[in-house]
C-alpha cells in the first residue's frame, strides 16, 4: 500500500514539475514573440518611427545571457575556463548570430504568424546538416513528415490574406525578402543546433560553459558589427528618444535569458519529445495570439497549410512516442 502511496506522489510531484515547465516555456516565449513583433513591426512615437537595428537586439540578448550564465557557473562553483577550442564556439557564435539577425530582418516583410509558422519547417536543414555533420541517417517517415510540413508552410507563405501588409514594404519584392530571409534563418539555425550537438558529443562539457563562451563570442562580434555598421550610437540615441523601445529591448533580453533556462529544465527532466511537443503547442498559440494582437487576418488557405504543418508535427511526435522512449539532450542557445 505504501509503495503505491509513494508511486502515486512521485507522479504528482512530475505532473507538477512538467506544469512548471509548461507555463515556463510558454509565458516566456510568448511575451518573446509579442514583443519581438512589437519592436520591428510598430512605429514608436508620435513621429511613427521604426526601430531598424535588429543587430543592437542581438547584442542585447546575448550580452544578457552571458552575464546569467557566468553568474550561474559562479554560483554553481564550476569553472569557467573554456573545453572546446575557441574557434570551435566562434562558429556556433557566428551561425547563432546570422540566425537570429535573419529572424528579426524577416519581420520586416513578413508577419510574425508567417515567420513562426516557417520555422516548423526547420526539420528539413537539421537533416542535412545532421547527414553531412554526423554522418547520421534519417528513416522514411522522417523525409515525409519532413515535405508534408514543407509543404504546409510554402502554402501558409505563399497565400497570405491581402490585408496583411508589412510597414517596409508591399507586394511580391517584399514577400520575395522575406522568405530568402527565413530561408537564411532556417539554414543558420540547423547548423547552430547541429554543430551544437556535435561539441556536446565531443567533449565533456556543461551547457552553461558553451552557452557562456558562445554568447560571449556573439558580443563582441555583435558590437563589431553595430560599431562598422554605424548603428550602435543610432540605435542608443533610439531608445533615449522612446522609452518604451528601451523597456520593449530590456524585456525582450530578459524573457530571451529566462527561457533558455526553463528549456534547459524541460530537457533534461523530460527529454526532447516532451520539449518538441511544447515547443510545437506554442508555435500554435504564438500564431493565434499575434492575430488577435496584431490584427492579421488569416486566409482559408493558410487555415489549411497551418493543419498540415501541425497535423503532421503533431502525428509525427505521436508516433515517435509509440516506438522509443524519449532521450534527453541538450538544447540549443536562444533559438527562439
């Protein structure tokens, strides 16, 4: 009897860690997109001005989570010498950067339920990056699941509603930008992960350590590229100009820093198939809450390309959960 006493509270005490890592995950990653969208896509001011800086965001973020994660190695007592060859975390730094820079640039010309909804789209790059990086072999349920979610999206993309105009630009040259830049995004972001994967496998090294060493290498070359650009002092002058721009970017770093944790925590107490689920519920809800927020109308056809991206995110999952049991991972740093 007391075994099933203590069996029954061990389940109870996991129902309670995975609702903490549910509303975690998605109150942090919802407040990321809202604003996210906010800062590119809403003028400030009574002059209408847009923020065009979306490198000085990067530069935000990481300098944020940089000073966390060192704060949490200190505090953990863990070194903080590097494990990996610096060149090493320099190239997940610079894909990161080039990833999240294509992000925010996307959102210039497509809206953010466009830009959510390609990124499920991303399975597609960490296969072949996983094929040429880890030599790994993909089955034939993947490469389907894999074009039927390729095909969903191109239909979300490509039928978008005629009111659902960007504040750049109108018309086919701007949905043209766009899509080459979440292209660009979706290529970085597979190499990030796989390349991640990769030095995880590699060396015996605590996440914190790569994310520490990774963000800090994305820093300094954030701050290079504002500084070459000439974009730093603008984007400063910006934000003292508009105050709430400059509360919208420190939220937005914040919420950013915050998540990465709550990801590490989901990951390593319930594996990557719980992960994906939420991750792939929050996507769903992102959209959603951008259309009520935002106000972008949605198409019947982008309806229809949503169900199939979805449908067969979700059916894959299912079927992944019925033949093996999930294995934890490592998450990737700040792909959101």
């Amino acid at each position: 009897m007391s075994e099933l006493v203590g069996a029954g509270q061990m389940k109870d005490k996991r129902a309670f860690k995975c609702a903490i890592a549910v509303v975690g995950i998605m109150s942090t990653l919802l407040i990321y997109g809202i604003l996210q969208e906010k800062i590119m896509r809403v003028p400030y001011g009574v002059n209408k001005e847009y923020f065009r800086y979306s490198l000085f965001l990067v530069f935000c973020n990481r300098i944020m989570t940089s000073a966390v994660s060192a704060g949490v190695l200190l505090a953990s007592k863990k070194s903080l010498d590097p494990v990996a060859p610096m060149y090493k975390y320099c190239a997940i730094s610079i894909s990161n950067i080039l990833t999240t820079t294509c992000q925010y640039e996307a959102l210039k010309y497509v809206s953010f339920p466009v830009q959510t909804l390609a990124k499920c789209a991303k399975m597609i790059p960490v296969m072949v990056w996983g094929t040429l990086i880890m030599q790994k072999k993909y089955n034939g349920n993947d490469y389907l699941f894999a074009l039927f979610v390729t095909i969903g999206c191109a239909v979300f993309i490509l039928y978008p509603a005629s009111a659902d105009i960007t504040p750049y630009n109108t018309g086919r040259e701007s949905t043209i930008w766009g899509i080459s830049l979440m292209l660009g995004y979706l290529g970085f972001d597979g190499f990030t992960s796989t390349f991640q994967d990769k030095l995880f496998r590699g060396y015996d090294m605590e996440i914190h350590n790569q994310i520490f060493y990774t963000t800090v290498c994305s820093c300094l070359l954030s701050l290079s590229g504002l500084i070459l650009q000439g974009h730093l002092l603008s984007a400063v002058d910006f934000m003292f100009q508009h105050q709430d721009c400059f509360y919208d970017v420190a939220l937005l770093s914040t919420v950013a820093t915050v998540s990465q944790f709550f990801i590490s925590y989901t990951i390593r107490n319930f594996g990557a198939l719980t992960f994906a689920t939420i991750m792939t519920t929050r996507q769903l809800v992102s959209i959603l809450l951008s259309c009520i927020w935002f106000a972008h109308p949605l198409s019947w056809e982008q309806m229809i390309g949503a169900g199939i991206v979805f449908g067969s995110i979700y059916t894959n999952s299912f079927m992944r959960s019925q033949t093996q049991k999930p294995q934890p991972t490592n998450s990737s740093i700040n792909n959101v």
